[in-house]
C-alpha cells in the first residue's frame, strides 16, 4: 500500500463526490458534494482525497482550527464503499493523527458522528477517542461529539 493524501482540486473533485459510502450507511453521514461546497464556501475547513497509491479510496475534511481551545476538527471521514474492510479507514486515521500534530499546535481532535455509526465509533475508540457528552447539531446530520487528547505542551 502507498497511502498518501491530496488537496481536492479541480482536476479530482468529481471523482472525490462519486465517492459513496454503503447504502445502509448513508444517514450517518452528509455527501461528499456537500462537504466538498462546505470547505469551498465556509473557507474554514480542508478537502483532502485518500489515496492508495493512484487510486482514489476516501476523503476526509478538516480544519476549524481554535487556537483558544488548541484544537482541530476531522469534520469527514468517509472510505467509498467498494475498499470498505480492507483496512484503510485504520492506517488513514493514523495519517491523518500524525498530519494534524504536525500542522497545528494543538491538544485536541474532535469529531462527531452519527450516534447509531456504531462500527465508526468503534474505530474511533480504538484510537483514543472518547464521547464529550456534547452533540454537533450545526450540519445536516446530528452527531454526538469525540474529542482525542494528542500534544502534550512542553
């Protein structure tokens, strides 16, 4: 596997809005055309495509960066659904962790989800991340909040 991840540009944004997750999967999360014209238009967060060498398997979303609170959001996560269960979703979390801790000064990851994503949850978990209590109601899907504790300040 050669993982890598690159900026949504004109040349790949069609084929990064094909992306789909599986059918029973779609509530828990908004399309990659929305996510996509939601960095494009708020300005605030970053569209990236995950790659397997030159094919095309995911994307993600981040940004939202608060110096105040020293944290970043992984606002999309998503693995189309034809490279589902091989893997991918756990080896880009650990590039998207390591990414993160070197492009902010932060202390903080947050996410939210769909509360029934259990699968995704449990992934999550597996890395560190723990449910805030709070929930995420400023998008089309309502989603409960996991915060990941990453920097440690000298």
């Amino acid at each position: 596997m050669n993982l890598h991840f690159c900026e949504v540009t004109p040349n790949n944004w069609r084929a990064v809005a094909a992306l789909e997750v599986a059918q029973d999967q779609q509530e828990f999360i908004e399309s990659n055309a929305f996510s996509l014209a939601e960095s494009l238009y708020e300005g605030k967060g970053t569209s990236i495509g995950l790659y397997d060498g030159e094919t095309l398997v995911g994307y993600a979303m981040y940004g939202w960066y608060s110096e105040k609170e020293e944290s970043v959001w992984l606002d999309r996560f998503m693995i189309d659904q034809k490279f589902q269960g091989k893997g991918y979703a756990k080896r880009f979390l650990v590039l998207l962790i390591e990414h993160f801790q070197q492009l902010y000064d932060c202390k903080k990851i947050y996410l939210s989800l769909h509360p029934d994503n259990k699968l995704a949850m449990k992934i999550y978990e597996s890395f560190g991340f723990r449910l805030t209590g709070e929930i995420d109601d400023s998008g089309p899907v309502v989603g409960v909040v996991m915060e990941l504790l990453i920097c440690e300040k000298n």
